[in-house]
C-alpha cells in the first residue's frame, strides 16, 4: 500500500464502488493490464470468486479481513466498458 503517501490515494473498503475522475474523462484505467476506456468505472465484488492458495510461511495484512473459513477471497469484475457486473 505504498500508493496511500500520493496525493488523492485513499483505502476503502465495500461490495460495490464507482470511480470518478476530476476532471471527467482524465484518467484512464486499466484492469489487469488491459486498458477498459476513461471514467466513471463501476466494480463490484464477487463472493468467492476466486480461489487462493498460500503457502505455510503466509502472514495476512493485519488490515486485511480474516480469511473466510472456505478459503476463498473477493474476486471484482468489470465489463469492457469499466462497469462492473
């Protein structure tokens, strides 16, 4: 989390957020590398979207939630226009 010293970069936490730009159209996103167009972009969360396996030495972020007990984490999902689904 070394981005939250940059100005503006905030950490938040929630099933569903919107992302604007000042001004609109000024940034443009991209989601696992692929570039998905300029704002707004909407994303929302999957419940156990995606499976995730750590090895023994694995050490959780303390500002992270506990693990649920089947393993899996949140996963997002955004369509080709940054709108979430």
């Amino acid at each position: 989390r070394d981005y939250l010293g940059s100005e503006g970069a905030f950490f938040a936490r929630g099933g569903s957020i919107r992302v604007e730009t000042d001004p609109p159209g000024g940034f443009e996103f991209n989601v696992d590398g692929e570039l998905i167009g300029c704002g707004p972009a909407d994303f929302s969360a999957i419940p156990r979207a995606l499976d995730v396996i750590v090895g023994p030495g694995y050490v959780p972020d303390p500002l992270e939630r506990p693990p649920r007990p089947s393993g899996h984490l949140l996963g997002l999902a955004a369509d080709s226009n940054g709108r979430g689904s």
